[in-house]
C-alpha cells in the first residue's frame, strides 16, 4: 500500500509547503516558451485536459505527441480519435516514451499510479515528468526516477475553456509547481513557467505554489463549498419549497441556474456584491442565515480539513478505489435519485434579479461555504492566495455545471476523487442541518420576503455591511480580481 | 388631388439605351410623401422622372400616375431650354428673337395665377418677368420651374433636388410653402443629402446601384434599382439608412495603421499563401481532397461552392485555427507550418471576419475595445491599449457614423452593427491578407448594404489583398477577379 509523502516529513516543512503561493506578475514571464523550445513534449491521455493543453502548446511552436496504451490504439477510442484527428503523431508507450524530454501525464488521478510505473522505466534520462494534479505524489507518495524533474502545471478551469481562452488570445489562470525532491538539474521552475506560457496561463495569472499546498487546498475546496454545499444545498432548497407548496417546476428552475446566477455576482465582485443583489432587509436576512449554518457548519468543514491534511481522506478513498468503487458508484446511484434531479425545471420565466430575491438561503449557503472553507484552509496553514482559487474563484465554475445539467453533469465533470469527497460531505452536512431546516420558510427559499417588511435598522445594516467587506477572503479576492481584471474583461 | 395609388410592378424601364431601372415595385399611396435617396448614378433621377412620364417601360406595369404631374428637374429644365433654343434656330423672320419672356412662362396656361404672383414676389421673380427665360442663371430658371410646378394644381409634384443652388431664405420659405400643401398634394423628391429632408416625408427609398455581368452584353448601359423601401416611423430603420449614406456619399479614407502598429515586412517575391495538395478529412469523410492554392500578394480572390464544400475549413487552414494544418503542405506569410511559429506570429498578418467569429466574440467590451482587439487578434481586450491604437479605433468609429457609440457595450448592439465593428476590427491593422467568410450572411438588406459600401471602401483605398467567401452572386465586390470554386466531395 502507498505511503503517504506529505506524512513522511517533519511538522517545519509540511507548514513551509502548506504555506507555498505566489501571485506571479506576467514580466516574470519574458523567456516565453523558450525552456521548452525543440524538446520533444509527449502527452498520455487524450481526454478534455490532454487534447486541449496539446492543442495550445502546438499552437504556441511547440512539438507535441501523444501515447495511449497499445490497446486505445488498436481499437481506435475516442482518445485516439481525438488525438489523430487534431493531426498529432500518436504512439504506444513503448514508442513515444522513450524518446520525450517532457511527459506530460494528464490521466485521470487514479490511473496515475499505474500508468507513471509503467512510463517511469521507458523514460529518458534526465527527462521531465509533468502532472496537473499532485495527489500521486503527496497522498500516494509515488516515487519517482532521481534523475528525473517532477513538476506540476494545473490550469484551474475545464479543459475546453482552457483551449477556448487561448484561442480568444487570453487564458485561464494556472498552477505551477516543483517537486523539490526531483529536481536534479534545477530546471524545474523554468520548464513549468515555459509550459503555463504555452497553454496561455501567464496571461490570465500564474499562482507559483507546492504539490502539497495544490493538494491539501484542492481536495478541501472541492469538497465542501465547490461540490458539497452545492449538492447539500440543491437538495434540501428543493425538498423544502415542494413541502411548502411551491411548485416543484419552478423549484427545480430555481436551483438549477440559481446558483450560476447568484455565484456569477461572487465572480465579479465577491460575497460583497453578491449579497449586495439582495435588498436591504434581505441582505440583512442572509446574512444572519449565514451566520448560523457557519456555526453548524465548521466542525463538519474542520473535519474535512484535518482528515485531508491526515492523510485520511485519502486512504479510506483508496480503499473504495480497491474495493472496485462501491461507495462511489452507490451515492452516485442515490443522487440519481433524489427529487431535485429527478423533477425537470419547468417551463416559467425567472428574472435575474428574481433568483437573488427569491433564494436568500442559496444566497446564504454560497456566503456560508465559501467563507468557512476560505477560513479552515487558511487556519491550516494554506495561503490566502491559493485558499481564494479553490473556495469563491471556482465556485462559479462548477455551478455552470448544475446549470448544465443538474447535479448529474456536476459530479459527471469533476473527478472521481472530487466525487467522492462531495458525496462524504453531503452525507453528513444533510443530517446537521436537518434542525436548521425546520425553520426555514418561502420567504427565504422560494418567494422572496414579502414588501410590507422593507425598512431597517441603520445600525445593523452598517454592521452587516462592514461585517461583509472586512473578511479575509474579501481583501484577497480584491486584489487578485484586480490582476485579473486588468487583463480580463471578458465574461 | 391623387386619389388612386400609383403602382409600379417588375418594371424594366429604360432611358435613353444609357441607363436602365432594373426590376422596380413601387407602390406611392395618395397620403404619403417620398424621398428618393441613395449612391450616385443609381438612378434616383430616372425613378423620379417615370412618375413624370419619361422612359420607355420594356416590361412590367406601371399603373395611376395621373396627367398632371409638376415636375421640376435638372432634365426637365435642360429640355425646357434646349426647347427655347430650337424655336430660336427655328426663327426665319430677319429679327433677333429674344424667346419666350419669364412672364409668359409661367402665366400661360397656368392653373393659379394667384398663386403664381404670390410665389413669384417670394422667389424675388418680379423683376425678371420680362426677361427671357433662356437668358436667366440656372438658379433663376430653377425658381421659374418651381414656380410652374407649384401653381399648377398638380396632382402630385415630383421635385429633383428642389433645394440645389436655393440661398438661405429661399430655402425655408419653399420648405414652409411645402409643408403648408402636404395634405392637397403628395409629392416625391430626390434629395441626395439626409439632412434636407423636410419632417412631412413619410416614406424613404433608397437606390442601389447594380454590377452587370460581362456576359450580359450591354457593359455601357448603368443599371439602378430600388434597394429599399423604409417607413419613416421605422426608427432603427431611418437610422440604418443615415448611417449608410453617410457611408456611401462621404469621400472616405480609410484611418491608417498607425506608426506604432507595424507587422514585419514580408518578402514580395514569395506569395501570401500557398497550399500544395492539402487535405482534410475526419475517419473516413475526405472533405477537402488535395487542393492546390496559391495567393499572391495584391490578388484579390472570391472562394465558394455549395455548403460542405469545405470553405470554411480551407480558410481556417490558411488562418491556422484547423489542427489539421500541422499535417499539410501549407505555406503563409514566410513560414512553413510546423516549424515551431506560434500561431500569434501568423494571425498577426491577417484580419478575419465570419459568422463563427462574431458568435465567439461574446463579450462586455467597449465598441473602441473591439476594433483595438484587432490589433491584438484577440477577442476581448487583455493588453492597455495605447494612444494611437485608440485615435485610429475612433476614426474607425467614425467612418462608420458610431463615433457615439464608442463606450457603448459591443454585445448590446444590433447584429449587423456589430459585423460592422468586426470589419474594421480586422481591417484596423492594414492586414496584408483580409478573409470576409460570408460577411452578409445573416444580414438583413440595409444591414448588407452597409457592408458592402464598407468592403468595396476597403479594397479601393487599401494596400490589403481581399479573401471574399460568399455564394450570393449579387454580393460581388468590385475589384475582384480571381474566382477559386470548391466541389462538394460526397
């Protein structure tokens, strides 16, 4: 069984790690692609992330390949078709390996270990072996080749909009990071900015961090707020509005492109202006209803976090892994099943401004989760930059998912590992917030408060909004929109 | 007084063998009142004059124009003097004559001599009644014509650029005396500038020249046609129209790239683009089958074939947005794909308009920040941009007539205004090669019209070599003679 690598070290280096991120300006990057220019770059997997990382670093002069196993090939699958019919050179392991400086393995975390045992022994000495995810690394502890750099490039959107910004001129915002126990020639920083280059992500932003800070912040954030509180969310909004009679059409409209609606305001200009949609005495309502399920809410979120950081998580999922997925494919057959999913939006017309008024609780969920999983991060040693980009950056992303096809398309798109980790948070945040639930009535979740009801207090309105604007994730959020925002003014 | 409409059907009507109106319907209610606008020698004069009479129909009906017709023209009035010199010539008797006297001119026959006087003390006539008519400046005999017309209770007035060569005052005592008679009579001019148009028009038809295929044997003759028709109340309409004549009528220059925008040069001797035997096929689908193409620099080319015959992939090889360009023999602009240029160092030599594009170009950015991004090849603005690029993003606006646009958000606009912007977006650089891929498509008439002016603008004034796709044979773009036509494969 593996061993986990983040483990392995002293208490001193695990905070140095956890603590690695930096916003990197893009005259950092005046070299361009030059570290990787006439090297041989091989991709292995031709999934969403490999076809389109490959077709941008073509595109930005580099040579790039791709190797599937001998049996992709021979029976001509859909990784081989997308590969030949983007007019890439294609080739089993056994041929391509052997003659690549930089192996880009964009496998699905859980091939990872298989396929990078398989590779490691046909690689070039002194090659370059890139990941976008570090868990076989930290959780694994995979060991690579010493004569081997080791790094990681991940950018932080799905991969078609990671080919859809390069082709725009512009790219999504991008990880990097070396593995400082495989860096042999001290190449490793320069081959990973050469290679954020290529796929467009210096200019959307580079965030310099380490394996273990990518995989201690990631598996967190897409646990919770990402996935979790999104599908905990969906499911006890909508069986609450059915039980108040509201109908259950316009119930599934509401969740379905509520959060996309609501986690759009988030993407502009964080918690502030997404409350901000809200009037006044809403706003003051949401609030107080965020205030409330955080304090419900923390144990389970540090609980998240300490199972992560402990290597728990991971092993207990690796278990599921080996037991042939039960646990996975059995909630994932659940959430099938639950009333949301099941019920079609109807066919009702709903404003944009009527999603804010009339889902002050998803309102309160979005405020609720981004915050505490932005506080547990960063109370575990993770950097504000990086705990920003795994809460409230990539909370609009996945909501486009729901909006796309319900819950189904969300845990559809994001990785197992992911999937996993949302359904052991929604398994246990349903029961918490069952008491809490009981309270709850249309006027929060369905109809909006009623307009009789529309003065407040001055005093608490200036609380409420000083409250807002003063937490952490705001001040950080401010200043890393405003790179991006110099750069990027597109929707 | 009109009491019927005048109806013009699939009228063929030719003048003269020298010019011909081509395929007009026309329909003139007694209530409403016309302006007759568009490019010159499109024929707006000959449509007028066929309410007055003239022309010779070869097809089609032309139907309740009544006998009494005032009109006043450039034409007419040439006629009425040429007429007064014949009868000069005809003149045996031993004397000088003198001609007709402007008194005469307009008191004989006259239907309301009252009026008559009237108008005549208002022209500041009153001293040159006793002159001969031919012997007055063209301005004079003007005033004279408009005075017949006037008094002579037509049933409609059919008035040729009545504001021409009028002075001030003149000028708003005729349009008052207009607007004073609008419900006794309806009446059709000609005006070439929009801003003389007096409130009382209802209705607007704006004019079109048309290219004549060279098989078609008469290349002397012009050919006009009625483009448009637009109800006044229309406002988007009365606007699409203004901004097009604005368009068509100013003398245009096209703003330059600017000092600061300047492409590497290219080598003169080798072509733009050159596609030896190039391919593209998906599985087993061959959809372009070993194409040869050669572009040099200044040859302007219309591609087309049928839908699926592959345009659209060929361009996309050329602008290297099809993967499939790495595994062709392809050429452009100095590099041989696949030699490890980026694809930023080809798209800086071309400018790009098509449907695609303007489907993908979803964005919140400014109108100046569009036609700016041209300079970037980027969709959306993700660099400053500097104060050149933004001078010669406002000249653009201007030409266009959207200059108070320019803070405007581009996805907040009408679908052909925004094809406008993307014109000049890939234009805006001075690419050496420019590719429109169906630039009207989707476009409604007024909107295609723009666009066309805009391009044959592009093409006259530029240094740029034009790549036009488009299976509308009418869209043809003067200037291009290379013609590269794609079969269907399967």
């Amino acid at each position: 069984m593996s061993n986990n690598y983040f483990n392995t070290l002293p208490l001193r280096e695990q905070l140095a790690q956890l603590a690695k991120c930096r916003f990197m300006d893009i005259s950092e990057f005046p070299e361009g692609v030059d570290a990787l220019k006439g090297k041989k770059i091989v991709v292995i997997g031709c999934g969403a992330q490999g076809l389109n990382q490959g077709l941008n670093l073509r595109d930005s002069g580099l040579d790039v390949s791709y190797t599937l196993r001998a049996a992709a090939i021979a029976e001509k699958r859909q990784s081989w078709k997308n590969a030949t019919e983007n007019g890439f050179v294609v080739g089993t392991y056994e041929e391509l390996i052997p003659t690549a400086d930089v192996v880009l393995n964009l496998t699905p975390d859980k091939q990872h270990t298989p396929v990078v045992k398989e590779i490691m022994p046909l690689m070039k000495k002194g090659a370059c072996l890139s990941y976008s995810h570090g868990f076989n690394i930290v959780e694994e502890g995979m060991q690579i080749r010493e004569d081997l750099t080791v790094i990681m490039v991940a950018p932080k959107c799905p991969g078609s909009e990671v080919r859809a910004e390069y082709v725009r001129g512009f790219g999504v915002p991008t990880l990097i990071a070396v593995h400082e126990d495989n860096d042999p020639k001290g190449e490793g920083l320069a081959l990973a900015k050469a290679y954020a280059v290529g796929t467009g992500g210096h200019k959307a932003g580079v965030l310099m961090s380490s394996f273990i800070a990518e995989v201690k912040s990631d598996l967190m954030g897409e646990q919770t707020i990402l996935c979790g509180m999104l599908q905990t969310g969906s499911i006890l909004c909508f069986d609450k509005m059915v039980e108040e009679g509201i109908d259950a059409g316009y119930a599934s409209r509401l969740i379905q492109y509520g959060w996309e609606t609501v986690t759009e305001a988030l993407k502009y200009g964080g918690v502030t202006n997404m409350l901000d949609r809200l009037s006044n005495p809403a706003k003051i309502k949401a609030f107080d209803l965020s205030e409330e399920l955080k304090v419900i809410m923390r144990p389970l979120y540090n609980k998240h976090q300490d199972d992560i950081i402990s290597g728990h998580f991971s092993k207990t999922m690796m278990e599921d892994w080996a037991n042939d997925d039960v646990n996975l494919l059995g909630w994932r057959a659940e959430t099938a099943e639950t009333n949301f999913e099941k019920t079609p939006a109807g066919d009702v017309e709903i404003s944009e401004q009527e999603f804010f008024d009339n889902g002050i609780l998803m309102v309160a969920m979005v405020k609720a989760g981004v915050e505490l999983a932005f506080e547990t991060m960063t109370a575990a040693g993770i950097v504000a930059d990086s705990a920003y980009y795994e809460s409230l950056h990539e909370t609009p992303l996945i909501a486009n998912t729901i909006a796309r096809k319900k819950l189904y398309e969300m845990n559809a798109t994001i990785s197992d590992t992911a999937e996993y980790g949302c359904y052991l948070y929604n398994h246990a945040c349903l029961p918490l917030l069952a008491d809490f639930m009981k309270d709850i009535k249309t006027d929060v979740i369905g109809k909006g408060l009623s307009t009789e009801d529309n003065g407040v207090d001055n005093a608490r309105l200036i609380e409420v909004n000083a409250a807002l604007r003063n937490h952490p994730v705001e001040a950080i959020g401010g200043v890393l929109r405003g790179h991006m925002a110099d750069m990027k003014k597109i929707v | 007084m009109l009491t019927t409409a005048i109806s013009i059907i699939d009228a063929y009507i030719n003048f003269d063998e020298r010019f011909t109106l081509n395929n007009i319907n026309w329909t003139v209610e007694p209530s409403q009142h016309w302006v007759i606008t568009g490019t010159n020698g499109s024929g707006k004069s000959a449509l007028a004059a066929v309410l007055g009479g003239v022309g010779d129909l070869e097809s089609g009906s032309i139907q309740g124009i009544p006998t009494n017709v005032g009109l006043v023209s450039f034409e007419a009035q040439a006629e009425l003097i040429a007429k007064e010199l014949k009868k000069d010539d005809a003149d045996i008797m031993d004397v000088i004559s003198v001609g007709t006297p402007v008194r005469e001119m307009i008191f004989d026959d006259c239907a309301d001599p009252e009026l008559a006087q009237t108008l005549i003390e208002k022209f500041g006539l009153t001293t040159l009644l006793d002159r001969a008519f031919r012997k007055l400046s063209t301005g004079e005999t003007r005033k004279v014509m408009l005075v017949r017309a006037l008094s002579s209770k037509p049933d409609l007035l059919v008035l040729d650029e009545p504001f021409d060569g009028l002075d001030a005052d003149t000028l708003i005592m005729l349009q008052a005396h207009l607007a004073s008679i609008v419900d006794t009579v309806p009446m059709v001019m000609v005006l070439n500038r929009f801003d003389e148009m007096p409130d009382f028009i209802t209705h607007v038809a704006y004019m079109d020249k048309v290219q004549l295929d060279k098989k078609d044997n008469k290349s002397n003759t012009a050919v006009g046609n009625l483009a448009l028709t637009i109800d006044r109340q229309d406002k988007t309409a009365f606007e699409d129209l203004y901004q097009l004549l604005h368009l068509k009528t100013t003398d245009l220059k096209i703003p330059a790239a600017g000092s600061s925008n300047q492409l590497p040069g290219l080598d003169a001797s080798q072509p733009l683009v050159r596609l030896k035997g190039v391919t593209i096929k998906y599985e087993d689908t061959v959809i372009v089958d070993k194409l040869n193409w050669t572009i040099e620099q200044g040859q302007h080319w219309q591609l087309s074939g049928p839908n699926g015959s592959g345009k659209t992939c060929v361009l996309s090889l050329i602008t290297g947005d099809h993967p499939q360009c790495y595994v062709n023999d392809i050429f452009v602009f100095g590099f041989q794909r696949g030699n490890g240029e980026s694809i930023w160092q080809i798209k800086q030599f071309i400018g790009y308009v098509s449907t695609a594009l303007q489907w993908e170009y979803r964005v919140s950015t400014s109108c100046r920040n569009v036609i700016i991004s041209g300079f970037y090849d980027s969709i959306g603005m993700y660099s400053k941009s500097t104060d050149n690029q933004k001078k010669t993003a406002n000249e653009w606006l201007e030409l266009l007539g959207m200059r108070d646009r320019a803070d405007q958000p581009f996805n907040k606009l009408s679908y052909g205004d925004q094809r406008l912007l993307l014109i000049a977006r890939a234009m805006v650089k001075h690419p050496p090669l420019l590719i429109l891929d169906e630039p009207c498509l989707g476009l409604d008439d007024m909107n295609r019209q723009l666009v066309l002016a805009l391009i044959e603008k592009i093409c006259a004034a530029s240094e740029t070599t034009v790549l036009y796709v488009n299976h509308h044979a009418e869209d043809k773009i003067t200037g291009i003679d290379n013609y590269l036509a794609l079969k269907k494969n399967n």
